[in-house]
C-alpha cells in the first residue's frame, strides 16, 4: 500500500476538484481524511483480526459500499443546510476521495488485494503492480532506504497528482464550476 503520506498527499490533489459549499480548509481536510479512512482497518492487527478476514486489512473499509456509506454520511453531516444537488456533488468527491485509497492499494506489488466488492463478493483485486507496497514499520523511514522509498513513492503518486492539479486549476480559473 503507498503510505498514509502518500495517501494523504493524493487526497490533497483530490481537494483541488472539490465542488463549491465548503470552505478551503475544511474541503482539503475531508479530503484528505477521506483519502486515508480506509486504512482505519489497520486497527484489526492489534486485535488479532486476521488480514485476509472481511474485517482485515484491504477488507471492507477498502470496499465501495463502505465508500458510498461514508461519502453519504459526510455530505449529509457537513452540508446539513445545503441543496440537495450540492450534497450530491459532494457526495462523489468524497467517494472519489474515498475510493482513492482503494484504487491506490491495489496498484501496489504486494499483499493479498483489495476487497472493492465486500461483502457481496469475497475476493480480492489488484489492478496494476507499479507502487511498491510499503513496510509496516515505522522505523523503516528513518532511515536512507525508507527516505528513499517515499521519495519513489511521492514521485509516482506526483505523476499521477499532477493531471488531476491541472484539471482543478483549469476548474477554478475558466469552468468557474
């Protein structure tokens, strides 16, 4: 999987498409958020929950059911007092954001996939190998092969940002949507 940095660094490219309706700071945050939601499942290892359980990592907080239930939730909770198209709009750039995550990990050369389908089909997918996955230690990254594998991986994930940056600035500056 590409790390909770570059998660978070896609999710902010994400924020650049974002509809009208919340402020910057706040629309970059849930962005953000929900780039890495997916990962709450990593609670599982310290509960013994084996990886390939439903409930194990890569399981349904990976899946698309859990991206919609969580976009919808979201844009209900945030945008409480807004039109029903602008929840709407919301909605899909919170499921983006959510199913970034997703689609991210299974690019990855490792693991066992992602569980798009859970629970209604109990397999997992991967969909490219180009993104190394990354070591489940901390003290990885401290040192020069860790530095080095997030600069690969931010240098992979900025090719893939630097299209979707362009796009929202092209939004922002002659769309006007």
């Amino acid at each position: 999987m590409p790390t909770i940095i570059g998660h978070c660094f896609f999710g902010m490219s994400l924020a650049s498409l974002k509809p009208v309706g919340l402020d910057v700071s706040k629309a970059i945050g849930l962005s953000i958020l929900c780039s890495c939601i997916p990962d709450i499942d990593g609670i599982g290892f310290f509960a013994g929950i084996p990886y390939h359980s439903i409930w194990g990592h890569r399981g349904i907080t990976h899946s698309i059911l859990f991206a919609m239930l969580w976009s919808y939730l979201l844009s209900q909770y945030f945008l409480k007092d807004e039109s029903r198209e602008l929840k709407v709009q919301w909605f899909f750039h919170f499921f983006w954001c959510t199913i970034s995550h997703s689609l991210l990990d299974s690019m990855t050369d490792g693991g066992l996939g992602v569980g798009f389908f859970l629970p209604f089909i109990d397999e997992r997918y991967f969909i490219a190998n180009f993104i190394p996955v990354s070591p489940m230690s901390i003290g990885f990254f401290s040192s020069i092969p860790g530095i080095l594998f997030l600069l690969e991986e931010l240098t992979i994930l900025g090719l893939i940002s630097i299209p979707i940056l362009f796009m929202g600035w092209l939004k922002q500056n002659f769309l006007n949507i």
